[in-house]
C-alpha cells in the first residue's frame, strides 16, 4: 500500500519516472501490476488531452490570424454577390455567394466538434464553386444509409470532410479530362459512424497509397513533419491527427486506392450525437 501512495504522488506532481517506483513483488504483486495499467492508462488520457489542447490553441491562432477584418470581407462579397445580380451575372452571384458561405463557415464562431449535417451544407458550397471552375465536369452524390436525423445529428471535428473532398477533386479527378463523380456515403451504427468519400478518377500509386495509409498510423511522428507522399497527404495527415486527438487510436482515416480506377477515403468515428 505504501508503493501505491508514493506512486499517486508522483502521479500527482505528474513525475515521468513513476513507473520506476512500482517494484512488482511477490505479495501484493497482481494489485501493483493492476495499479500499474491504471497508471499507464492515466498517463497517455493526460497526454492525450495535453497535445490536444496545444493543436487546438495552435489552430485557434492561426484562424484569430487569418480573420484580418473578417466583417470587412464578408461585406466585400456581399457587395460584389449585389452588384452582379443588379448586372445580371446570376452565375457570378452565385459563385460569390457559395465563398462567403464557405468563408463565414471556416472562420467564424470557432468550436472543436460540429454536426455532420454543418459539414455537409459547407461541402455543397465547396462543391459549386469546384463546378464552375471546371465548367460541371463534377458531380456530387450524398447516400445517407440510415436514420437520416440521427446521422446529421452526428458530431465529427470542423472541417473535417472538406479537406478530403479536395483532396479527391486535384488528386483524382482534376487531371481526368472527362465527368468525374465524388460520392459520400454514410453508414452508422450503435457505436460509430462511418463516412466514405470516393472518387472515380485517375487512382494513385501503391507506393503512395503506403505512404499515405502510414502516415495515417503514425500520426504523432509525421504530425510535425513535412509530408513526403507528392502534396497529398499533408492536409489528410491533419483531419487524421484530429480525429485520432479527440476520440483514440481507434479512430481516424484510411486509404484505398487502384490506380486507374479511383480512390477511396474511410473516416472512422465514434457516434457522438451530444
């Protein structure tokens, strides 16, 4: 029982050498090894919060450093969305409209977790101005599986499905020269929700899709890296970092891809409807 107070007080004063002070011995040892796990499992939630509040500060600054006047900027885009339906120029007003959507969107209000329905209309907005720019090469289909309120009622990390949907329109199809389709399919069950996001463009290489799936593995090395898989993991290695900071290990984005037939992104969540 002494081992055990002395290593709550080093737990206490959050000593990294507290492990040192848990000699298994013969009586009492299954209490001091339980004690032990209890301890380890402690110490990686307290880790585990720690880096997450760091990325968080580090993102909210970044977003405080980006919102240089940001009223000043929606009122730029309302203005310029006015004079072109007062000109005429539907499709320009539109456009406009679908950036300050997306711009109010990313920067405005900032919260950790959203539902999946906010993703989904931010993505909608994406989508067109992706449409004009490639003259509706692109399609965007949307199949939620099951319970259509309680999947949109789901909560996921901000920003979340955007970076991934991008990612699928220059990696995958931007280059196909012909109609191209990006889909995003909902399955959810007891304990998770699960969102694949596909696309039927040009695929990518094995060695890619290695590099890509393994950085998805070793996320808390490459988070402070720069990205080696040719300009394509880096925004995917940081939703992954994300989701793998806020719910586990067990949680997070995987890759397949045959090159020449498409890609596929899988984000594995828990169902988190609060």
């Amino acid at each position: 029982m002494k081992k055990v107070e002395e290593t709550t007080e080093l737990l206490t004063r959050g000593d990294n050498n507290l492990f040192q002070a848990l000699e298994i011995e013969s009586n009492g040892a299954a209490l001091s090894m339980n004690f032990q796990e209890l301890v380890h499992l402690l110490k990686e939630s307290v880790d585990r919060e720690y880096t997450a509040d760091i990325l968080k500060k580090e993102a909210e600054l970044k977003a405080l450093q980006s919102q240089i006047n940001p009223h000043f900027l929606y009122n730029v885009l309302d203005g310029i969305r006015g004079h072109a339906m007062a000109e005429g120029v539907t499709e320009l007003a539109e456009m406009t409209e679908a950036l300050s959507k997306i711009f109010r969107y990313s920067v405005s209000h900032w919260e950790n977790e959203v539902c999946l329905e906010s993703e989904l209309v931010n993505i909608k907005s994406y989508f067109k101005i992706q449409q004009y720019r490639f003259n509706n090469r692109f399609e965007l289909r949307i199949d939620i599986e099951d319970d259509e309120d309680e999947t949109l009622a789901c909560r996921l990390p901000k920003l979340t499905l955007q970076p991934i949907v991008e990612n699928s329109i220059y990696h995958g199809l931007e280059t196909k020269l012909e109609k191209g389709l990006v889909s995003i399919r909902t399955r959810l069950t007891d304990e998770q929700l699960l969102i694949e996001i596909s696309d039927d463009g040009i695929g990518t290489s094995e060695e890619i899709l290695e590099k890509v799936n393994s950085s998805f593995r070793d996320w808390k090395t490459v988070k402070t890296e720069k990205s080696k898989t040719a300009g394509m993991g880096i925004a995917l290695t940081n939703v992954n970092s994300r989701i793998k900071m806020m719910y586990g290990e067990e949680f997070g984005l995987h890759m397949y891809s045959t090159e020449g037939f498409g890609a596929m992104i899988e984000i594995l969540l828990p169902r988190n409807e609060k």
